[in-house]
C-alpha cells in the first residue's frame, strides 16, 4: 500500500498540514502510525478520509443537524465502518435535499416580498406542532422567535394555543433562511421591522456585517443558501462514490 507524507495529504486535499495534524487529533482520521525516524506514516485509507473530510467543509455551515449529520458520517469513515458510513451519508444527503426544497419554496416567497405582492391566504392555520414540521425546525425554535419578536402569533380557541396563517408560515420561511445563513436574532429582526415599516432600502443594511456586504438583498441571500446546498449536494454524492471505490479497491 502507497506511504505518504503530511505533505502529501495537504497538497490532495488543498489544505495547510497543520489541518492534516488538526484532523487526526479530532478523531478524524484513523491512527496514523509513525516511522522510526518519528514521522507520521499516512497510507490510502488516510487519504480517502482526507478527502473526504474536505467533500464536507469545503461547502461551509448549513445548519447544526446538517453539520451532526456530516460529522457522524466522517466519524463512521474514521472507524473505516464503511457500509454505516454509507447509510449516513445518504441521511445527510436526504437532509440536504429537505432543506434545498424549503429554500426553493423560500425563494418564490422572497420574490413576493421583494415586489410587496398581495399574500393571498387560503385562511388555512396550523398549530405550533404543524409549523414547526413545516419549517423543520423545533417547537421551542418557535417560541423563541415568538419570544425575541421575530413574529407575532395570535392565540384562538378555548385552550388559547397559537394559530399559524399562510401569510406567517412564510414569514417564518424567511427567517429560517435567515437562521441558516448565521444572521442573528437581534439583526434579522431589525431587518424585519424595516421591511414591516416599508423602508426596503434598509432591509439588508440592517442585517449586514462586514462579512456579507456584497450582499444586496433578501433574495442575494436566499440565492447564496441554495448555492451552498447544491455544492454540499455534490459532495455528498462524492462521498459515496469514494466510498465504493474504497470498498472495490479494498483499502
């Protein structure tokens, strides 16, 4: 079997070695053996890992239970458990997909919002249980935007609970795109509060940080998560394709 150096494995992966060092430290990578001389001894089962490692990262944040998801599957390879490493990552592409669809959705929402077109609800509400499937986020997720004034729910009937309309079912879209994109509570609702007073020149100056100027819009936005989900798609895909040909060959 091929030897390599740290070098070696950086230049594959298009990283620095001290990231090479860093991986095998978390637990990334399986035990690397050393040579008499005390240098680390890689082989082709540490560069499938490698690479990997950088099918996930290279493709940035997509949310915690996405990052959860893409950690196990590199836990499962680390253990070279290749055959659960697959059913993972085939998980975590489907959690990919779930959250490409809720930004395709979200984008049709953000054209309305941009042009200030007329909501037209179909007086359809849903419980807190019901939105929160629908957004794909907790109840507690919830409460805590109801808490920070991010929205604003009415409570009906005799047991006084929340009832979700169309109209903040879509609001709700809008800030979980938010959310994924790392804005925080407090910027996303100063966002909110311009575009709900109507300044629409003030919507995205006040979510912005140094990090996101050239963004220019909601929809600048939105267009930046679908990009992230589609590269992260392709990496997905590239992981089980390296995957079986790690099992082909045998490594």
């Amino acid at each position: 079997m091929p030897q390599y150096k740290t070098i070696d494995l950086a230049r594959q992966g298009n990283i620095h070695p001290n990231t090479v060092r860093l991986y095998e430290k978390m637990g990334f990578l399986s035990p690397v053996p050393r040579g008499e001389n005390g240098y680390r001894i890689y082989n082709e089962r540490h560069l499938c890992q490698i690479k990997i490692i950088r099918c996930i990262f290279d493709y940035g944040w997509l949310g915690r239970e996405i990052r959860a998801a893409s950690l196990k599957v590199i836990e499962l390879v680390a253990t070279w458990d290749l055959d659960n490493a697959i059913e993972f990552t085939h998980l975590y592409l489907q959690m990919i997909n779930k959250d490409y669809l809720s930004a395709m959705e979200t984008a049709n929402i953000l054209e309305k919002w941009t042009h200030k077109d007329e909501i037209h609800s179909t007086g359809k509400i849903h419980t807190r249980k019901e939105t929160a499937q629908l957004i794909g986020v907790t109840e507690e997720t919830l409460r805590n935007w109801d808490r920070n004034g991010l929205i604003k729910v009415p409570r009906v009937g005799s047991n006084n609970s929340r009832a979700y309309s169309v109209s903040q079912i879509e609001r709700l879209r809008i800030i979980y795109m938010l959310r994924q994109a790392k804005y925080s509570i407090s910027s996303i609702l100063q966002s909110l509060n311009q575009y709900d007073k109507g300044n629409i020149e003030e919507v995205i100056n006040s979510l912005n940080t140094p990090k996101y100027e050239e963004y220019q819009s909601w929809v600048c936005v939105g267009d930046r998560w679908i990009k992230g989900l589609e590269d992260a798609t392709k990496g997905a895909e590239e992981i089980l394709f390296l995957i079986q040909e790690a099992k082909e060959k045998n490594i």
